[in-house]
C-alpha cells in the first residue's frame, strides 16, 4: 500500500516534468539542433536560394582555402582576437585591482565603467565614426588640429581601420569584464593577505603569488567570454564601414561579416554555410580549451 | 591600502622606527590612484556625454569641441522624433525585447526548475544536450533561420525576430543553479499541502528566485534590445525594422549631418542608460550572479 502510493507519486512526478519540458524540447530540437545539421549539410551543397542545390562535396570548403579573401578575414578574425582580448583583459584587471582599494566614491566610479556596457554597438559605433572622421568634423582629429599635432587617418587607413574599428568594442566590454574581477577579487580569502603582510612579502609578490593564482577561474572566463566575443565582431564593422563594409580593401572584414556577405549579398548559400562551420569549429576549439584548462586547476 | 587592518598592525612598529612619512606617502598614493580612477571613468563616460551633448546642438555647433553647447536646442530631437519611422522602430525594439524576457523567464527558469527539483531518467541528457547549445554561434544558425523563416512566411514579422531567442541555454543554466539554493523540504511541504507540481513551481520556488529571475530579465532585455545581425537579416520593411536596425538605415541616410545621428543613437541609449542609473546596485549585483554562475 505504502509502496503503490510512493510509486504513483513518482510516477506522476515524472509525468509533470516530461509535460514542463515537452515545449522547450520541441524549441531546442526545432530551432537550434535541427538548423545546425541543416547548416552542416548546405555546407556541402551548391545554392544559389532560387535554383536547385546540388550536392558537391567538400567543394566548399576547397574553394575557402583557396580564396584569399578567407585567409585576408581569417587573419583579421585572428587580429581582432589577439589584439582585443589582452587588452581589455588587462586594462580592466588594473582598473578592478584599484578600484577595489577605494572607497571614496566608489560606487560612482564603477557606474562610470560600467555605463557604456549598457549601450548599444550600432548606436556607438556611429558616434565613434563621427569621433574618426577627418577634420573639421571629427572629434578626435579636431583635438588634434587645436593641439597642432598632424592628422590621423582612423577608418580610411588599411593600417589604422582595424583597431580604430576594435577601440569601441573594448571601450563597451571593459565595465562588465571590471565588475567581474572585482567580484572575484572580493572572494578571495582576507586570511591569505593577512599571513602575507606578517611574513612582510612586498605588493608585487602578492599580486603575483597570491591574487593571480587565486582569480585563474575568473580569468579563465574572461579570456573566453571575450574572446568568443571578438571572435564574433559584427555590429560595430558593419556600422562603421557602412559605405564598404569591411573596408578599406577588407582590412577590418571579419568572419561574420563575410558570411553575411556571400549569404545575404550574393546568396552562396553554401558557401556561406561552409564559412560558419568553420566559425563554429574555431568557438568550439576556445570552449574545449576552457574546460581543459579548468579541469587543470 | 589604508585600511581597518593595517591600524591592526603597523602603528606600533612604525611609530617606534619612523616619523609619518611613510603614511603620508601612502596617503598621496592613495589620492593619485584615486584621481586616476576617477579620470579613466569620466574619460570612460565622454563618448556618451559628446553625444548627448552633440544631440542638443545647432547644425553650426556640431564640429566645435565645446562640450556645453551654447546654445542648446531641442531641435533635433523633434525632427528625429517627428519622424514617424522611430515611433516603430521603438515600438517594435520595446515589443520584442519584452516578449523574449517574458517568455525567456518563464521557460528557462521552468526548464531549470525541473532539472534541478524532478528525480527522473534522461534529466541528465537533456541538460547537457541544452547546455551544448551554447557552443552554437546564432551566426551559425541565421542561414537555416532565414530559410525556415521563408518557407514558413515569417520573414518580415515581429514573430520572425523573436523566435530564436524564445528562450536560452544560458537562462536554463543560470536558473538550475539558483534553483539548488531552494531546500527541498519547501516543495515537499507543498506536496503534502496539496498543490500540484506546477503551482509548486510558480507559487513556492519561484518567488524565492526573484534576485535571479531578475538578473535573467535584464541579460535578455538588453540582449534583445541591442540585437541587430538577425533582425537586420529577417526584416526588410522599415515598418518591422528594430531600433538599431533603423538606426543604421537612418544614418546611412543622414551622411553628414551628425547631430541627427547623434540624435538618433541617444534615443536608442538613453532608455537603457536611465534605466542603470536607476536600478544601478541591482543591475551590478545581477549581472555579478549572472556572469559567475552562467
């Protein structure tokens, strides 16, 4: 009796979680699961959205390794990658070291960080295109102009486009990546700086052996929270070059933007597909890396 | 560092062996950092002023480095605004960031809740097959989205922008590990009591989640609020356009007349901007929660 009661219970338990998780299976297997095989499969297909596909094999992905404009945003990718995340990471780690020694104002000041990550990129790219532009219209170059310094071309310059197109993105990101490594700094234990200060070690030595050991999980989420991030840069290329997106000469195209470009602009919808597996492969690579060097700890 | 601990400490030894100097030095160290910081905050927030500030120029005002215009003018803002494409394109931003928070909080905390609570077989699977989502890239899946969108007649329509994000692997996540912290004997309570299990969830364990429920909401909001790759893809009316979709279209239009521009970009900031600086402890401590669980 007891036993038939606590089994109907479970069962009907059972019953009630199948029902709350029928929809969002439904979700995640329609939306998610069966577009990503779609994706995959169209990579090795030819078509053009009206016509027929056709299967072709790894033609693709032949035809990507043999187009230097992959390789030109490929490495652009690369450079958005390896520019931007140790940049933000250490210029956000110094501001968060600091700020969490003050105390004077210091809710005001980590409103100030953390304000432009409440924006939105395509808003801001446009107001740090208007702070590009030549004189006597640009804010930057105008500053220049009044302390007689010589003029800087920002977006028109194949060298110069990519990180002034970068700059923003960094400018956005900083607050958030600043509140995190605070919160990872608060959690380390008072005990250990304590012991540190007796034994008389210096500040540099702390920093070294005690704080950056003890915040590897934080950073570790970091580097791969804003590295996917960069990885995936959009919003603020695309509002910037709007006149030739990606330029000059491609020198600020990534990867996204050219997928949206065979996509949406000359419908190769397979080759498209070809080049988001490929992002999807380098996202997962950084995912794998952060799980294994976690596990390391 | 000049802190509770060091008075602990240092003020026998130092007032043996020195004279103030060392804390006086510390003291200045303290204000240089300090003033620093406060520097590279304003420095930080300067964008955002010279476009507010920019946005209430005259046309002749606008290449001046002035930060206070001289004279200020509501003009643009009634020209931007008297444009009847914003009124939609606010519209739809505030309809469709509204209905995947909405919908983002009640499935994804649904979801976590009946991985975190229900002992049953596959619960294992389905959580790691929905975390594994999160390796998936949308600029993967926009493609595929594009096509299932044309075949099933939802390009172009609110619904068309707002089904992927319907809920996420994130919210899922974040909501199964806050669901631990609710004991067990509350919902067990409620069973005797005779609720069911899905009053269990909304009337017992949800309102006991509310800080996360809340960092949720604001993670998607904002997400979906600033969203523009797949909007841009899906719509192509100027009348289903979102807001940082129609602002692209507009200032595309614009070329040189940067204080409409400006104009237009804080209008699509300044809700989300006033918003913080409302809810400013809040939002931080959210997306605190938020970032070191998910």
């Amino acid at each position: 009796m007891q036993l038939y009661r606590n089994l109907s219970i479970r069962q009907k338990q059972v019953v009630w979680a199948w029902g709350f998780l029928a929809v969002p299976i439904v979700f995640y297997v329609s939306i998610r699961f069966y577009p990503t095989a779609n994706a995959v499969i169209l990579s090795f297909m030819d078509w053009n959205l009206l016509g027929d596909k056709t299967w072709i094999g790894f033609e693709n992905y032949v035809k990507l390794v043999q187009d230097p404009v992959f390789w030109k945003v490929f490495g652009n990718t690369f450079l958005y990658l390896i520019i931007g995340t140790p940049l933000s990471l250490v210029v956000s780690f110094v501001i968060a070291y600091h700020l969490d020694k003050v105390r004077f104002m210091h809710g005001t000041i980590r409103a100030l960080y953390f304000l432009p990550f409440m924006t939105s990129a395509v808003a801001m790219a446009w107001v740090w295109r208007w702070f590009y532009q030549p004189v006597p219209i640009g804010l930057f170059n105008n500053f220049l102009a009044s302390l007689g310094l010589q003029q800087v071309a920002f977006l028109n310059s194949t060298t110069n486009a990519l990180p002034s197109v970068l700059a923003p993105a960094v400018w956005a990101g900083l607050g958030f990546q600043v509140i995190i490594f605070m919160a990872g700094l608060r959690a380390i234990p008072k005990t250990y700086y304590e012991a540190a200060r007796i034994d008389g070690v210096s500040t540099w030595t702390v920093l070294w052996e005690i704080t950056l050991p003890l915040l590897r999980p934080t950073i570790v989420f970091l580097v791969v929270f804003s590295s996917i991030g960069f990885l995936r840069i959009f919003d603020h290329v695309f509002n910037m070059t709007t006149n030739n997106p990606g330029g000059p000469l491609n020198s600020t195209k990534p990867l996204v933007l050219m997928i949206y470009d065979t996509a949406f602009n000359s419908f190769d919808m397979g080759y498209a597909a070809a080049q988001t597996v490929v992002l999807f492969t380098v996202l997962l690579c950084v995912s794998l890396l952060q799980l294994r060097l976690l596990r390391d700890r | 560092m000049a802190t509770a601990e060091d008075l602990t400490i240092k003020p026998t030894s130092q007032a043996l062996l020195s004279d103030t100097a060392p804390a006086r030095r510390q003291n200045l160290g303290q204000v240089i950092r300090w003033m620093l910081l406060f520097g590279g905050g304003v420095a930080m927030v300067m964008p955002l002023v010279y476009m507010i500030s920019t946005s209430l120029k005259f046309p002749f005002e606008v290449y001046n480095l002035n930060l206070i215009p001289e004279e200020p003018t509501l003009e643009n803002y009634q020209l931007v605004l008297g444009d009847i494409r914003f009124a939609w394109w606010f519209g739809n931003s505030i309809l469709i960031a509204t209905l995947t928070t909405v919908s983002n909080v009640f499935f994804d905390s649904l979801v976590g809740y009946t991985l975190c609570k229900f002992k049953f077989r596959g619960r294992y699977i389905v959580f790691i097959a929905i975390l594994s989502t999160l390796m998936i890239p949308t600029e993967m899946l926009v493609i595929p989205w594009y096509l299932m969108s044309q075949q099933l007649g939802w390009l172009d329509t609110h619904w068309g922008i707002m089904f992927p994000g319907m809920m996420t692997a994130f919210g899922v996540f974040l909501m199964k590990q806050f669901f631990e912290t609710v004991p067990d004997d509350f919902i067990e309570a409620a069973r005797i009591d005779g609720l069911n299990e899905f009053q269990i969830w909304w009337s017992v364990a949800m309102p006991l989640v509310k800080p996360a429920l809340a960092a949720l909401a604001i993670f998607v909001f904002l997400g979906n609020w600033t969203a523009f790759i797949w909007p841009l893809i899906v719509t192509n009316s100027p009348e289903m356009y979102t807001l940082p979709v129609g602002l692209t279209t507009f200032s595309v239009e614009q070329q040189v007349e940067w204080e409409l521009i400006m104009t237009g970009a804080a209008i699509s900031t300044l809700p989300t901007l006033i918003v913080f600086l409302i809810f400013q402890r809040f939002i931080i401590r959210g997306v605190v929660m938020a970032g070191l669980k998910g």
